[in-house]
C-alpha cells in the first residue's frame, strides 16, 4: 500500500517536471518568434476583435451584479458601526486590486480561453496544423503569437471597463436603494483613491493575460486524440488557467505588500 502511494507520488512529480519543462521550452520558443517577421498584424486585430470587443457584454453583467451585490454585503457591515460613508473607498479598493482583475480573467477564461483551446485542438486533431507546416508557415507564430497578445492587451483594457461598471453600480445601489449619502460616498473616495491601486489591477491583467493565454494556446496546440481529446483539452485549459490565476494574484498581491508599490 505505501508503496503504491509512493510510487504514485512520485509518477506525480515525474509528470508535473516535465509538463512545466515542455512548457517552459515551448514559451521560450514563443519569445523568439515574436520579434521575427512576417508579423501577423490582421490576425492579431481580428483576435483583440474576438477577445477584447466581443467580451464587453458578459463583462458588463459580471462588474455591474458584482458591485450590486459588493455594495448589499459591505452595507449590512458598515451601517452597524456608522460608518456607510467609507463604503465607496472599501468598494473601490477591493474591485480594482481584487474583484477586476481577478473576475474578468476569469469571465475572459471561460469564453476565450476556452475557444482557443478548441478552436486550436480540432486544428491539430485534422491536421491543419501539420498542413501549415508543410506549406512553410510557422503554425506557433500564425496561430498562438496573435492570441497571446491580444489577450495580454484586451484583459487589462476589460479590467479597466470592469472597475469603472461595477463602482457605478455600487454608487448607484449605496445611494438610491441604501439610503447612502451620495456626497460623502464621493468624498471619502475622492481623498483616499489612488492612482497606484488602478496600476495594480492593470498589472496584474497584463501577467493574467500572458497566463492563461499561454496555458490555452498550449494545451490545445499539444491536444491528442481526436474530438474527446478536444474536449479534454478545453477542460484543462479552462481548470489549469483558473488554478493558475488564483496563485498569480497571491503572489502578486504579495509582492505589491512587500515592496509597497
């Protein structure tokens, strides 16, 4: 028994070194063909098209409920010690280091993410990929750069949409639903935002979008086993690149804290 449990820990192991070896390599790739021409500049505005535009209406309804529903919990809290007036400061800061970011690759995750990962798994699966590289196009610069940059430029755009909707909501709710004062919700916000809370949010999406971007392309430019390793792919896809936003924003949040940027 312990030594099938070891045995499969170390499998494990084994496994995850060289999945993060392969990956790494194949990133490193990546990084050589951006800079090298033909650069592919129609198929990257299509893909900010597909990623950034055609995200704007599920962005809108997540950031505008999610700071309906911010402002409900905050208020149940802050009106039992009198101090509804710094709702606004409390709101802002949680959505534009937290909620944004974090709620906007995600909803970006869910349905770009995952398309690109089938949309690039079912290329592999019927060898259009491989038809690519017969006619001399290099199938990693025409298919994966593009995607990969117009996420890493859409999301921080959409994470600056995010925030602005769901702070709106929020004023909106606190004032005419709570019962809020409208002045000092303002006024609090006024003096205690700052410029260096937005960065935040704006860097972490630039690193969130490399992330899950990477994670996609990779997963289904390496899928295997025809429409059921499609579906695999898209799910990995979607499972890995959430696991791995969670840990990026820790460690980003925790770097912000140490170095008080």
């Amino acid at each position: 028994m312990i030594i099938k449990l070891l045995d499969n820990i170390g499998t494990f192991t084994i496994n995850l070194i060289k999945g993060l070896g392969d990956f790494t390599l194949f990133q490193l790739d990546l990084l050589k063909l951006i800079f090298m021409p033909p650069f592919r500049i129609k198929e990257l505005l299509n893909q900010i098209y597909f990623m950034g535009y055609g995200s704007l209406g599920v962005i809108f309804l997540t950031s505008f409920f999610t700071g309906l529903v911010e402002a409900v919990q905050l208020y149940n809290g802050f009106h039992k010690f009198g101090v509804e007036d710094f709702m606004g400061y409390t709101i802002f800061l949680s959505i534009v280091k937290e909620l944004g970011p974090v709620f906007a690759s995600l909803m970006i995750i869910s349905r770009g993410i995952s398309a690109y990962a089938a949309e690039l798994g079912s290329m592999r699966v019927t060898e259009q990929i491989d038809a690519l590289e017969v006619m001399a196009v290099n199938s990693k610069q025409y298919l994966i750069i593009p995607r990969i940059l117009a996420t890493i430029i859409s999301l921080p755009l959409l994470i600056l949409f995010f925030d602005a909707v769901s702070n709106i909501g929020a004023y909106l709710i606190s004032v005419y639903s709570l019962d809020v004062n409208g002045y000092a919700y303002l006024d609090n916000l006024r003096q205690f935002a700052q410029m260096k809370d937005i960065n935040e949010g704006i860097i972490k999406g630039l690193v969130f979008g490399y992330i899950i971007s990477a994670i996609g392309t990779y997963i289904g430019y390496n899928t295997r086993g025809g429409a059921k390793g499609v579906g695999q792919s898209t799910t990995k896809a979607v499972v890995y690149s959430s696991v791995a936003i969670f840990v990026a924003d820790y460690v980003l949040s925790a770097l912000f804290l140490v170095f008080n940027l």
